[in-house]
C-alpha cells in the first residue's frame, strides 16, 4: 500500500543543513499497522509527513497504491484524497461547525451531494462517540474530543490509508485514552495504518510491525514482541529503558 | 476591586477637562472679531427650489384645476397641441382663458433640493464606496501573490506596494489625473477613483497579507492532506479565518479612505471638501462650513465603525 525507496528530505536554511530523513525505505502493507517510534527530532513527523507529500522529497520515492508521488506528473490532490491524515494540533477548521469539517471536503473533493456527505458524516461522528456535538464549534469542545472529530473528518474520505502524526501528545493525559481506543477500533476494521506515536503501549498493544527511527535513519524494524522482548540494536535499547 | 465605585470621579475629571477646553477654545475665538451666522447653515443642506414654468408655445389657458396646493393647468397652443403643468396654487399668474405668448410665465413650482452639502457628501460616499470595492480587490490579489511564493509574482507585488506606500497620495492623484488621465484621456472622476483605489489597495494588499500568514499552517496542510486544491483550501479555509482578523484594520483603511477622499477636491470633483470651499466664498462663514463638513465626515466614519463592530460581533460566535 505504501512503499518508501530510500526517502531523503533536506531542511536548508541560513546556512545550516539539517539531514532530517536520510536514506529511508519502508513498506506498509494492506491492513497492516505499522507504528513508527523514536526520539524526538528523529525525523519520523518528517518521514510520515513526507508519505502525503505534505513535505517534498528531496531524493527517493514513495509509493501509495503503486503511483509515485514524487513523480511531477502525480496529481497529489487526488492521491491525498486517499491517504487521511490526523494531526498533533487536530487542525479542525475553527470557523465551521463540527458537521462542516467533515462534509466540506466530501462535498469539495469527492463531488458527494449535501445529504450524501451528512449522512457519513454523522454516521462517522457516532463511530468517534460525538454525535451529539455535530453543530458546536471545534474551539467548544476539549482536546480528545476534537481529535477525534479530526480522525472522523479524515475517514469521511473514504481513505485507503491513514497516517497518524503524534496524534495523542498535545492531549492532557486523560483525553489520551478516548483517541487511542478510536484507533484500535480502526485497526480492527482491517485499517491500513501509519502511527507515528510515543504510546510504547499502543505500539505494543496495535502494531503490527514497529519502525523505531534515530537521527533520520531506521535503526531497527520488528514485530512488537522482538521488539520490546528482544531489541537487536543498543541504541534501540537505550531508547526503551528510557521511555518504559 | 470595585471599578463601579472608583469610576465616578474619573467622569468628572473627563467632564472638566473638557468643558475647560470648550470653555478655551471658545475664549480664544470671542477674542477676535468674528460674528457666527450658524443661521445661514441649513440652506447648504436643503433649500426650497424655486422653478419658474413658462409656456413653450403660443396659446390660451384652457383650464385651471386646483388640487391642495398644487394646481394642473392645461394650456392649448394654436396648432392644438396640449401641455398640462403642475403650479403651485398660489403663484398662478394666469387665469382661464387668457391667452399667452411662447416664454410667459404661468406660475411658479417650489421643490426641496439637497443643497451643496447634501450633494458633496453624496459624491463624497460614492466615490469612497467605489474606491473601497475597488482597493479590496486589488488588495486582495496584491495580498495573494505576495504570499504564493511564485517570485514575479510577489515581486511585482512587493514593487507595487512599496510605489504606492513611499509616494503622497496628493502627488498620486496629480499623476493620475494630469499626466496619466492626459495620456488616456481619462475623466477626472474616474482619474480620482483609480487614484485612492491603487492608494488604499496597497495597504489592503499588506492587510491580506498579514491576515493570511497569521492563520496557522495547518490549517493548510489539513486541507491539502484532504485532497483540497490550493485555490479552494484558501477560499474555504483560509480567506475566511484571516477576514476575520482583517476585519479592525481593513475598516479603519476604509474610514482612511473616506477622509482621504477630501483630496480629490483639487482635481476639480465637487466632494463635501469642495462644497465648503465653494460655500465659503460666497457666504464668508469659513468656521461654521468647517466644522459642520468635519462633523458631517465625523458621522459617516462613525456609522461605518459602528457597523464594522457589529460585524466582528457577529463573526466571533465561533471562538
């Protein structure tokens, strides 16, 4: 479903050069669940970020259901179209209504009718468990509720994929809980998944495979049960004993 | 801290302070020999027409009808041809069945018209509201290609803007209309139009500018990373949050705009500017022409801010 061939991306500026993702390559396969983990300022926001071509690649290519978005001739528009995305800040649209957030896009991009685009919207707003909010504001309710009006907005695309970026760090520790469920209710449903995260037990829990990401470069790919069991690399290691 | 109870002697403070210098800026003006004729104002706003009527054939008075105030005489030339005119009752000059040659006056009619005052703030309003459509639009496109990163574009913008911001308004307006309006054979209603949109659209276009970059990245990439083209993630997400941030300091360019409007006075348009200066020269009432033209500009800037503050009420119901 994605595959990545040695992904590079280079930050230039005021004379510094900053190798954030350097020589990656990896592969998602349909239904699959990989979480990528790692310190901060390992590049893996940049890598995820990359998938959709949020950033541009600055060498190597990435493939989303075999089409290459680094390729010029790619409509992204349409390729994005497929790949949801949920942020760390949820970036909801705070001037529309919750409902709003998830039919405009459908309406914009997929050419759904009103009633077609509310129909999945709200059917969608009761999977997340806000139904009952479709007419508030995004800055009315709390943060795990946004977020998952956010993952509700990027379902409503029918996506073939979702990438998730940090999607539980800007939350307070007891909203945390409410999005990782959504999350492993999707993973369920056969969802292929993308998860950048610091949640060692989702990861645990979830993955399918976990990527774990140091100075731009994977450092250690394995199923969850190597990897928290058995750990090849000592940098892996030394990132476990930390954060466990 | 209780503010109701500390506010009072501030007010009366406020209230001394300026009645003291209502009291001084009266004391300074008795001094010099100056006599108020407020009584003469009003005319300049609306004053009772006087329209003579008078036949435009040779004929008679067929018939006289009257109607309240105001009477329909019928008047039939040699040649059979009828005309009815609507006189005022009291000045009919003429009676049934006398007969008139071409030029006689049959009566007169009276009419409230808006006086010099009334027309100048009106071309006043009209111009400023034509210029403000106009600076907006050109604002908004100057403001969009300074942020697509396409370096014509923003450069061509960037020249624009710093043209405009480092010249005079008043030396613009003398370009627009003596050189350019030459050249083009402009009129000078339209050189002075063009002239304050291209002023205030270069300060609107820093506006949009603003307005547009202060609105968060990802609101953005949210809308890209769902398929939503640039042009329409910028028409339905972004233009709509940075309008509403925009909306203090582009209103106060619009009331700019009205007050600099006063300049297109001396390219000859007849604006409220202009009609007090016409005033003064026949009434040698400079004062009162003056303060009643600023405070007829004070009442339209002040219903404009008012109306933009009911806007931004309006706007916040979804913060």
């Amino acid at each position: 479903m994605i595959k990545a061939e040695n992904v590079s991306k280079i930050f230039t500026g005021r004379g510094v050069t900053v190798r954030a993702v350097d020589g990656v390559s990896a592969a998602v396969e349909k239904a699959e669940v990989v979480v990528v983990i790692g310190p901060s300022g390992s590049g893996k926001s940049t890598f995820i970020r990359c998938v959709n071509s949020l950033e541009k690649l600055s060498g190597g290519h990435i493939y989303i259901d075999g089409v290459d978005i680094a390729n010029k001739k790619t409509n992204l528009n349409k390729i994005r179209a497929e790949v949801g995305m949920v942020f760390q800040q949820f970036n909801l649209f705070p001037h529309k209504t919750v409902l709003d957030n998830l039919t405009l896009a459908q309406m914009r991009v997929r050419k759904r009718s009103r009633k077609a685009a509310v129909e999945k919207a709200r059917m969608l707003l009761d999977k997340v468990g806000i139904g009952e909010k479709e007419s508030e504001y995004p800055s009315r309710l709390s943060g795990g509720q946004q977020q998952r009006v956010a993952i509700a907005r990027a379902l409503a695309m029918d996506p073939k994929v979702m990438l998730f970026d940090e999607p539980t760090s800007a939350l307070d520790p007891e909203m945390v809980g409410e999005v990782l469920d959504v999350m492993k209710q999707l993973a369920r449903e056969g969802m292929t998944m993308m998860v950048v995260t610091h949640e060692m037990g989702f990861a645990r829990e979830v993955a399918d495979r976990v990527l774990f990401m140091d100075q731009g470069k994977i450092v250690e790919v394995g199923t969850p049960e190597h990897f928290f069991k058995s750990p090849r690399e000592d940098r892996t290691k030394l990132f476990l004993k930390q954060v466990l | 801290m209780n503010t109701a109870e500390k506010l009072w002697p501030w007010k009366l403070l406020l209230a001394v302070i300026l009645i003291v210098m209502a009291a001084g800026a009266w004391g300074s003006v008795s001094r010099i020999d100056y006599e108020w004729r407020w009584y003469r104002i009003p005319q300049y706003f609306f004053y009772k027409a006087e329209d003579p009527l008078k036949i435009p054939f040779d004929g008679t008075v067929e018939k006289i009808t009257p109607t309240n105030s105001t009477s329909s005489v019928m008047l039939l030339s040699e040649t059979g041809e009828n005309v009815e005119m609507t006189v005022d009752t009291e000045t009919i000059k003429v009676s049934e069945g006398e007969e008139l040659f071409e030029g006689d006056t049959v009566g007169y009619h009276h009419e409230w018209s808006p006086g010099p005052l009334m027309t100048g703030l009106w071309t006043t309003m009209w111009i400023s509201a034509v210029a403000s459509v106009l600076a907006l639009v050109i604002g908004l496109v100057a403001g969009l290609m300074k942020v697509t990163g396409n370096y014509t574009a923003s450069s061509l913008a960037a020249i624009y803007v710093e043209i405009i911001r480092g010249t005079p308004l008043l030396v613009q307006i003398f370009i627009a209309y003596f050189f350019i309006g030459t050249v083009f054979n402009l009129d000078r209603i339209v050189a002075g139009i063009g002239a304050l949109a291209l002023f205030a659209g270069a300060y609107v276009a820093e506006i949009v500018r603003a307005g547009i970059q202060s609105i968060p990245r990802g609101q953005m990439e949210a809308a890209r990373s769902l398929g939503m083209s640039m042009p329409q993630a910028m028409l339905d997400i972004i233009l709509p949050q940075a309008f509403k941030r925009i909306l203090p300091p582009l209103s106060g360019q619009f009331i700019s705009l009205i007050k600099d409007s006063s300049l297109v006075s001396v390219i000859a348009i007849t604006d409220l500017t202009k009609s007090g200066r016409e005033i003064i020269t026949s009434t040698f009432a400079p004062f009162e022409i003056w303060l009643v033209v600023a405070a007829m500009y004070l009442v339209v800037t002040s219903v404009l801010s008012q109306f933009v503050f009911y806007l931004e009420r309006r706007l916040a119901i979804s913060d």
